[in-house]
C-alpha cells in the first residue's frame, strides 16, 4: 500500500496507544504466573498477536482481558514469531523451561536478525538449520548458571534471560563485561518481574536470580507508549499543538527520554498535572548531539527533528539502527536526502542540517518499516508539496490506527492501492 500525504499541519489531542514494550512484557509475565493475570489496554498489534500466538503453543490462554498461564505443555508445532524481534528473542530461554525440542521461524527481515548471542550462552541447546540464521532449534532443560555476555548487545537478549531463569532449578546469574546499553528496557522488565512477585537482585556488573521463583498474577493497565507518542511530539513541534493523554509522567520506559532530548533543543512541552496531559507547541528548535545507544527506536523521528532545527544535530552510536526491521541510517539517510536535506554519515555516527521547509512531490520507500513510514509522514508537514510513501502497510506492525489518528488531527490522506 502507497500513500499520498498533503502538507498540513496537525492540532488536536491523541489517547497515545499502548506502549508495545510493556504490553509484550505484561502478557509474557501473565502467561509464565500460576492463574489468571487481567491485563487492561493490551497493544493491538502484529507484534503482540505473534507473542501470544508462540505462547499459546506452551499453554497459554487469552480470552478478553484474561490471561491464563502456561502449563508449559508443548505441541510440539513450529514457531512461527512473524517479524517481532522481541518475540523470537524474549521466547527462545522461555522455550527451553521445558524439554522438547523447538523450532523457531519468522518472516520478512527477521531471520537476518543476529541470534549468535544466545548461541553462545547455551551452546550444545541450541542450533541453526542454516548459517547462525532461522530457522532455529532450541531444547531444554534451561541450567541455572552464570551467563556472561557483553553489556551492548541487544537488552531484548537479557531481557529473555531475565524472564526465564527465575523459574530455572538452580540460582543463576547474568554478568555483563562491558556497560549496559538500552539500560531502560531492562529497567522496564524488571519493574514488571517485580510486579509479578520475581525478585532479582542487582550489582555493579551482575543480576543475581534465584532458583524455582513462581509468578503471581496481578491486575494492570498498560501505559502509553513513550515510543509512539514521539511521533505526535514531532508534529506538535514542527505544526500546531497537540495534546498527549495516556502517557505517564513518571514512566520507566527508556523512550521516555524524548523529553529530555525536546527540551534540550528548545522545544516547549508542558505537562498538566491536574488533566494528565502534555501538550506540544510549536517551537524553534535548535541542533545538538544525540546518542541513540539506549534509545534506537526514537532514532527515526528525531532526525526528522534534526532536518528542521537550526544548525547541525550530531548523531552518536547510530549503528543500532541498522539491524532493525529495515537498515534504518540507510532508509532514513535516503528519505532525507530525497527531500533535499543534507545528512552526512559516517561509521558509527551521523550529522544533519537543519532547514525551514522542504519541496516535497517526492516518492519515499517506507522499507517494509513501521517506524520509517511514521517518520516520513511527519516530513509532510514542513513539505510544500505532497509526499507519497510506498509499503505504508507496516504500520500494523506496531501502530495499525496510526493513519486513522493522523486524520483524526487534520491530516489529509489518499491511499493507493
């Protein structure tokens, strides 16, 4: 699916959807805990329906708000985890809690996706049908142990562990040999465990888990997604306000660091305590130097900022951003430059020069990537003309009522078959 997007700016107010880091959390918790967990505001999405459908295949069941848990009797079919990188990795050590032998799968960009950390770690238990690539196999017992890795790999790695070794026979412990990147993801999982009765211990360069832990289920509602809501901060800075419910003040979501990023380029964003809103106005924004390292995902939109703001934004630790749905320095770099904004890339980092508007009548590859589309959408705000997106469909990945909300703000949208 292509779309045309006409200049316009966007005003209004957005109930922000559910955060999908939480709710893949809160529903892989819920499924591990002995009962019935009620877990309100559940994303919506193709990521979160491929989480509970692996899930189902060791016993889970969803009905509604309910989420009863696993009893971990495997039926022994493929599993399939789409295009969710979250799922394929947060499942593999859940997997192996019990005996029998899986076989892993995905689809679109996902078997490209590195897996040779946990390779390593579990060594004789798990192998590659093909090159270090899906499908794989995976089979338990999961040995409690120690588990050494490096701390900049992917959080979602520890992140699998964290889920799975309390409930191993043996205490274990993850060790990481180098600083903890993506910091706020595994803050996010650990409130949750937390939450589910899962206690882990913390030292300087080690979680301490116990052995036999049982999860407990609870009742919640899931929070705004700090990750999403980006994208409606950077149409409230570049057109009109905005108004964002639906997203806590307080979160321990890593992206919640867009905040922080905002105000240091000088844009005005005001949180009314007494509504539960943060509203965005449009400001002047200013260039500056942005590491992604913990925060990839906010990577996308904010160099739209940056194509915006006055001066140059210095992009550090940008390499994350290409082991992605797509190549997202490639896909980004591509859109911008398209637009005639100058990006300029080099190994590990990126700069971009700030302009007042772009010409548009552009055609901008969407790369099969939710968070590529979403970011070029918001390009035809400063645009004099329309821009048109290919493979706008990805969307569903993350964010299925994205385009139905950007009308909802004015947006004008024709969609091409």
């Amino acid at each position: 699916m292509n779309v045309t997007i006409e200049p316009k700016n966007l005003t209004g107010s957005i109930h922000v959807i559910s955060s999908k880091s939480l709710s893949h959390r809160y529903v892989i918790a819920s499924a591990l805990a002995q009962g019935v967990s009620k877990i309100h505001h559940v994303l919506d999405s193709f990521d979160l329906n491929a989480t509970k459908e692996v899930l189902t295949h060791f016993g889970a069941l969803f009905k509604g708000d309910d989420i009863t848990g696993c009893d971990f009797s495997y039926d022994g079919k493929d599993i399939c985890c789409k295009e969710s990188g979250s799922t394929l990795r947060f499942m593999i050590p859940i997997a192996m809690l019990q005996e029998k032998e899986v076989r892993f799968t995905g689809q679109g960009r996902l078997p490209d996706r590195p897996l040779d950390i946990y390779k390593e770690l579990f060594n004789d238990n798990m192998s590659f049908e093909s090159d270090q690539s899906l499908p794989c196999l995976a089979k338990g017992p999961l040995i409690g142990k120690d588990y050494q890795l490096k701390g900049d790999v992917s959080s979602q790695f520890i992140t699998g562990l964290l889920f799975a070794l309390p409930k191993a026979k043996e205490d274990s412990t993850i060790t990481w040999t180098t600083p903890l990147a993506s910091r706020g993801y595994i803050d996010l999982t650990l409130d949750v465990l937390n939450q589910f009765g899962i206690h882990i211990k913390e030292t300087e360069k080690q979680f301490i888990i116990k052995g036999n832990q049982h999860y407990q289920p609870i009742e919640a509602t899931v929070e705004g997604d700090f990750s999403q809501a980006a994208f409606w901060i950077a149409a409230g800075l570049l057109g009109e306000a905005i108004s964002l419910y639906n997203l806590n003040s307080v979160s321990k979501q890593g992206d919640a660091e867009i905040l922080s990023i905002i105000n240091k380029m000088g844009g005005d964003i005001f949180y009314d305590k007494k509504h539960h809103c943060f509203t965005i106005n449009p400001s002047h924004l200013k260039g500056s130097t942005i590491d992604l390292n913990n925060i990839p995902d906010l990577g996308p939109i904010l160099m739209v900022l940056a194509a915006f703001a006055e001066g140059i934004t210095h992009f550090t630790h940008i390499s994350r951003l290409r082991i992605k749905e797509s190549d997202r320095v490639e896909a980004m770099y591509q859109a911008l430059t398209k637009c005639g904004i100058k990006m300029e890339v080099k190994d590990d980092e990126a700069w971009i020069a700030g302009q007042d508007e772009i010409e548009g009548h552009v055609i901008l590859d969407g790369f099969n990537d939710h968070r590529i589309v979403m970011a070029c959408a918001m390009l035809s705000i400063k645009a004099k003309n329309p821009i048109t997106i290919t493979h706008a469909e990805a969307i569903h990945k993350s964010y299925p009522t994205f385009f139905e909300e950007f009308q909802s703000l004015g947006g004008i949208i024709h969609e091409l078959k």
